[in-house]
C-alpha cells in the first residue's frame, strides 16, 4: 500500500442477494468515479477489481438482500468491519423483488423453479440488511440514482448530512409538467406514495410509477389504494399487487398490500 493510499478513507463494496444493478450504477459514474478514486480508497469492489485490502472501511456501502444463513452471518462480519455502514437499493433497504417469496410458500416456489430443489438452501424470506444489522443511512431506489450514490459518499466522507429528496414522485412530475397518468388517462400509479428520485421515468413514457424507489416518508397508501378501487375501478387484488413490486417488504407497502391480497396468497 502507498503512502497516499494509506492518508485516504477506505471504501468497501460488498454485494448479498441481488442483480448488481446498483453496483452497475455506482460504475457508471464513470468521471465521477475518477475523482472518487482519486479521494478514497477503493479497499474492496469485486464489481470493479480483485484487489482487496483488509478492513477496517471507513464506509461500506452494501447491496443485497439477506436470503440465506451464510448471508445473515455475513453481514454481521461485514458491520464489525465497517465504521459507516450504507445499504444501497431495493433490495438492500427492502428485501427487493425476492421479498415477493415473503407472501408465499418459498418451498413450492424452490420446486417450481429447480430441478433439483434439494441443492437449495435458503431462508424462507427476503430481509432488508437493517433488519440484521444496525444501518447509518439507507439509499433507496431499484437501481439507485449514480449521482445519489456520489452525494452520499461525498456527505458521509466530509462529515455532512446527505442531501436527498423526501418528497412523492408527484413533485418531480409538477417539476417537469409532466402531466399526470391518473388524471390524464386513468393509469394507475404510485407516484403519490413514492419517493422521488429516478428523474420522473415512468411518468415521461405515460406510464404509472411502479415505486421503485420505495415510500416517501409519511405516506397515505390506505388513501391511494382506496382512490385506485373507488375512482379507478380496480379490483382489490391488483390494488393489493400493486405495492407488491421492487419494494414490496417495505413497511407501509407490504402493509396495504396485505389490507387487499391476503398474506402468502401471490398468485
């Protein structure tokens, strides 16, 4: 290790049960991550290189959700190691898409996917990384937004608060005269209940926002669900497989959803 190496933040990535989109994001900073190279570190990113330094990091950010034992024990060695921890994405802040097999039975799921279901091991739910581990700050988002990334690091390495929004997806779409999908063409959408942060995707393609990037702080799902069956027309059960997305083991998501699709009935 360089001297230069030695007066700069160590920076680990680490990767649980996930598509490493999210790591994806953080490498497509591309000259953004040249400066970031050149601030700290980069002590553990097998997305990026097989170079590892050994711990302690100063920050971890951690992608994935918890779906096995060996992941659980993981991630405990993983805080030990690390002075900031950071969960980043869906399904590190969530469960992601996998939480889908916390509605269901996860053995008729293994059975109907492997050929040999006997070679799986696995728990029988998909867990956000804060419900194993004490987590400093969550970044939402499936993936997450690359320069939310940059701001965070940049925060959290310079002793600052991350300055992130906490608002719906509603404003972004104010922001940008989007016209709304559910007035507009009666598109069914959670933007109201979701935070904002992927740059008004959806809504700019007249499509509904699927809340990729989880609840915005405060929100009034019963609300939202209650507009979609009385005004929109839908029948409970889409109204209830709505919420259950990307974000589908966050609190207030998994909660509605289970308020009109009964727990382990996914079909």
């Amino acid at each position: 290790m360089s001297p230069a190496d030695a007066s700069r933040p160590k920076l680990a990535v680490f990767k649980f049960s996930s598509c490493d989109g999210c790591q994806l994001g953080l490498l497509s900073l591309e000259d953004e991550l040249l400066a970031l190279a050149g601030a700290v570190e980069i002590a553990y990113f097998l997305e990026a290189t097989r170079r590892t330094v050994k711990g302690p990091y100063d920050v971890a950010l951690v992608e994935g959700s918890i779906t096995t034992a060996h992941d659980a024990k993981r991630i405990q060695t993983v805080r030990r190691q690390s002075k900031v921890l950071i969960s980043i994405g869906a399904c590190a802040t969530a469960g992601g898409i996998q939480a889908l097999k916390n509605f269901a039975d996860h053995k008729a799921f293994i059975e109907a996917v492997y050929a040999r279901p006997e070679y799986i091991e696995t728990l029988s739910t998909s867990t956000a990384i804060a419900d194993h581990v004490p987590v400093d700050f969550e970044l939402r988002g499936c993936p997450v937004n690359k320069y939310q990334v940059l701001e965070v690091l940049s925060a959290f390495l310079n002793n600052r608060k991350p300055n992130l929004p906490r608002h719906s997806e509603c404003i972004e779409c104010k922001r940008r005269g989007t016209v709304c999908v559910m007035v507009a063409h009666g598109t069914p959408c959670l933007g109201p209940v979701t935070q904002a942060g992927c740059g008004n995707l959806c809504p700019t393609q007249t499509r509904g926002c699927y809340g990729c990037f989880g609840p915005k702080e405060g929100p009034n799902t019963r609300a939202l669900a209650d507009w979609m069956t009385g005004e929109m027309g839908l029948s409970p059960r889409a109204v209830g497989q709505a919420f259950r997305g990307f974000n589908a083991g966050a609190d207030a998501f998994r909660e509605e959803s289970e308020r009109h699709v009964p727990a382990h009935d996914q079909g």
